[in-house]
C-alpha cells in the first residue's frame, strides 16, 4: 500500500466509467489512500455494456444478456469488498444448458441424464466428447505455448485435433461463436481454449434484479465512499501530452439534443458541444477505459499520439443486437428459463419470470424475455423486420409461444450500432493487434475488454481484471 503524503495526493483521472474504469478506481484508491481519481463516463449511467436502467414505465432496460459466471473471481472479490452479498441476488443456472437443433426439431439439455422435459444429446455424442477433451487436456489446461493457436479458428482447430467434424454443425457447437458475438465470423482457436480455462465447466448466474442497481452501484457507491469522484455524460474528445507524459485532457457534453435521457440511442460518433470542451490538466496519470471504437476517436491528426498505437486498425467490432418484451401469457417452452441456438440473428432467449422476484411475484407478467445476438448479415432490415424474423425462429421451437399473441406489456429493441457500445470480434489472427496495458506515454495506460489480459475473451472478468492491472500499472509507475 502507497502511504506517503506526496503519493496521497496523486491526481489521476479515469475517461470510461464501465467495468475496467471502475475497477482501475477502487483499486487505486483501496491502495492510495487519499489520491485524487476520478472517473468520467460519457452516459448517464455508469457501467458501460454492463449497465442497465429503468424507463419511463419502470421496467429493466439492458444492452443485452448478461451471464455473471462463478469463475469470476476478481470481480466478485470486488464485490465483496464494496459489501455486496451474492445471497439473494445471483440465481444459479444449475448448470442446465438447453439447445434448440432445428435439424432433429427438438430441445436438448447438454447435462447427460438431467432429469427435465427434454432428452439429452445421444450418449455417443458425450463420448466423442470426452474422448476428444482426454487427448487435448493438456494443451486445453496447461501448455503456455497456446498463442500460436491465434492464427487458426477453433472449428478449423478441433477438428484437426480429433473432433469429429460432423458434430461441428450442431447448435451447440456453433455458440462458441455466438456467445462471443463472433457469428457469422469464426473464433480464434486461443481464444476459446482461453475461455476454457477461464470458465472450465463454471456455473453462471442470473442477476435477480437490474444489473445497473444491483451490480453497478455498489461498486460506484464503493468507489465514491473510498473518496473517487465520477462525472456522468462527460466524454473525453483529447489527450494532452508532451511527447513523454500526458498532462491533461479535454471533456465535452454529448449534445443533449440528438439524445434525451433514455429515449433514442446515440448514433456512431458521439458529438460534443462544442462551448463545453473544457482542459483538466496537471494529472499525474491518466486510464482510457473506453470501448476501442471510441479510443480510436482520439487525436486523429497526432501522429505521434497514434504511432504507439497503430495496431488497433487492425482490430474489429460488431454492433449487437437485444430485445426486450414483456408478456401477459407465458410463452417460452415447459421448463425452459434460456434457450441458445436459434436461428440468426439471434441466437439465445431468456426468460426472467422465475429468476428476478419483481416478476415472478406480479401476476400481470406472464414472460419477461430478452434474445440477444448481433446484426451482420442483418444490417439493412428494419427494426420490425428484425422482429418479425426474431419471432419466426422462436416459434419453430415446440412449445413455445407467439409472444405477439400473449399480449406485449412493454418492450424494448437495442441496435448497439454506436461507437461506445460496439463488441470487439475475437476472430483469428488478431491478438497480437490488442494493445496491452503500458503505453508509450509513461503515464498512460489502458483498460477495457479489448485490452490484452489474462481472461483475453471480451467480457465482464476481463474488463474488470484489465482495470486492476492499470491501476498496478499506475501505481508502479508512481514508486
């Protein structure tokens, strides 16, 4: 821990106010007590792609599906220490995983023998399976050398491993690269195993609640209780440096008339009001915590800025996609709380009804659905051909429901088109493309899910361990 007076009164500002920027906060300041830091979020909730809200009617507004897994361990330490108690508010999947295969018309359960409405996946299956996991467990769960490996997709990768390529059509197989956002593309064969060994066979859990007051505000409320400060619809526009150090940054305001709290989502490039650029300058470090299309916004005519930055033009994102809709009558499958392998572009549904108590207890609630997926491939339809192609694939699975029918009391369609909400693809080739941490400014470094980290998959673990590892980083530089 950094105790000092000269170090108690570092100031360091943090530009993102999702999940790696809060992470980089609480850490600094549960190890420098008394700093000065800061967090400037361009929304007007804190949380980034994590984040949710309410609307007008009262009902939970997310960017999509989340799956907190019990494998995220950095991120439920932090919890912890901001006080929360998982008691109550993480609901287990049990471990049950339910698939549609359109080819055999039918529902199975990826848990051999589970006693449920649906058959398992045939018994020969599983021992494929398991014969291709025995002769690759070594590289799955202990080589170092598996980066080599980036250059390959897993499909390709497996089956040239012994993975019987037959079983590479199923639904199941193929959610590899759906739960990466990476469909239609395929996903680099490091990449998964690294998923692998980050997630093994790890239960996840469902949030019994909104993901914005039960997840996120803790940690901010953490955060401003160990003395950060955060400022909400701020977004840096420039980083001031002088060839060595940043020094400071210039923030502006979204412009409030191309988007009124909550109404209409931003599009692209988020513009600023011009008169409200203003410079914070005499930082001692700073963190961009920003998704990786808005990191590509900065200093566009700094050469120098970008020569240590270059690779990223390598790197590609994806617009998802979510629906939310909120039903009279239950619609989904007997038994079913998630269903994956639907048709594109979405390819999971799940269910809320018996997970989150607000609406397992209201009678008037029959469903409270949410697909998720992304749009490539779908760019050019309407947000109602959109729907209807979403409905037509959920009615091919047996026992499910038109929701159209049921009576929709709400609902809520999310194109995640804009910079600020984009998903890195973690298609092959590209990790030696991700920046790490360290920059070439001595004072600057980087946090996000597309940063290089341990986890490497794009998600809420590596965001947060992506954070932890700037904050190290900051406070390195500073002894």
């Amino acid at each position: 821990m950094i105790n000092s007076n000269c170090d108690r009164m570092k100031k360091i500002v943090i530009a993102g106010g999702g999940l790696a920027g809060i992470a980089a906060g609480i850490s600094l300041l549960e190890n420098m007590p008394g700093a000065d830091v800061s967090i400037y979020n361009m929304g007007h909730h804190p949380g980034g792609r994590a984040a949710s809200w309410r609307d007008l009617k009262g009902f939970n507004i997310d960017h999509g599906f989340h799956a907190l897994f019990a494998s995220y361990h950095h991120m439920r330490r932090m919890l912890k220490r901001a006080g929360f108690s998982e008691k109550n508010v993480f609901v287990s999947n049990k471990y049950i995983d339910y698939f549609y295969e359109e080819s055999k018309e039918d529902i199975f359960s990826m848990t051999p023998n589970l006693k449920s409405f649906y058959p398992s996946y045939p018994f020969s299956m599983y021992r494929k399976m398991v014969s291709f996991g025995i002769k690759n467990s070594k590289t799955f769960y202990h080589d170092e050398d598996i980066e080599k490996y980036d250059d390959i997709c897993y499909t390709a990768w497996a089956v040239e491993h012994g993975f019987p390529k037959e079983l590479t059509s199923m639904r199941w197989f193929r959610f590899s690269q759906d739960a990466l956002f990476n469909w239609p593309y395929e996903v680099s064969a490091y990449i998964t195993i690294k998923g692998m060994r980050a997630m093994g066979k790890s239960n996840f859990f469902f949030i019994n609640g909104n993901y914005g007051e039960n997840i996120i505000k803790p940690l901010t409320d953490y955060f401003e209780k160990l003395g950060g400060k955060i400022f909400l619809r701020k977004k840096i526009v420039e980083v001031i440096h002088d060839g060595q150090k940043t020094t400071g940054i210039k923030i502006g305001d979204p412009d409030g008339k191309l988007y009124e709290f909550n109404m209409m989502p931003w599009k692209d490039v988020v513009s600023v009001v011009p008169e409200s650029i203003q410079e914070i300058n005499n930082i001692d470090s700073l963190i961009l915590a920003v998704p990786i299309d808005c990191f590509k916004e900065l200093n566009q005519e700094d050469d120098f800025f970008w020569n240590g930055f270059k690779s990223v033009e390598n790197l590609r994102t994806v617009a998802s996609l979510s629906y939310q809709v909120w039903t009279k009558e239950p619609v989904m499958p007997r038994g079913c709380i998630t269903i994956n392998g639907l048709d594109e572009p979405m390819g999971t549904v799940a269910d809320y009804k018996s997970v989150v108590d607000e609406y397992r207890n209201n009678p008037e609630i029959g469903s409270a659905l949410e697909w998720v997926g992304q749009e490539t491939s779908f760019e050019d339809k309407t947000d109602e051909e959109l729907k209807e192609i979403i409905f037509n694939a959920f009615m091919k699975v047996p026992g499910a429901k038109d929701p159209r029918k049921a009576g929709i009391i709400n609902e809520s369609f999310n194109r995640n088109k804009a910079h600020y909400d984009r998903y890195l693809l973690t298609d092959p080739g590209t990790v030696k493309f991700r920046p790490r941490t360290k920059t070439h400014f001595k004072n600057l470094f980087l946090a996000g899910d597309w940063i290089r980290h341990n986890v490497e998959m794009p998600c809420m673990e590596g965001a947060v361990q992506s954070g932890i590892n700037a904050a190290n980083e900051t406070m390195n530089y500073f002894s």
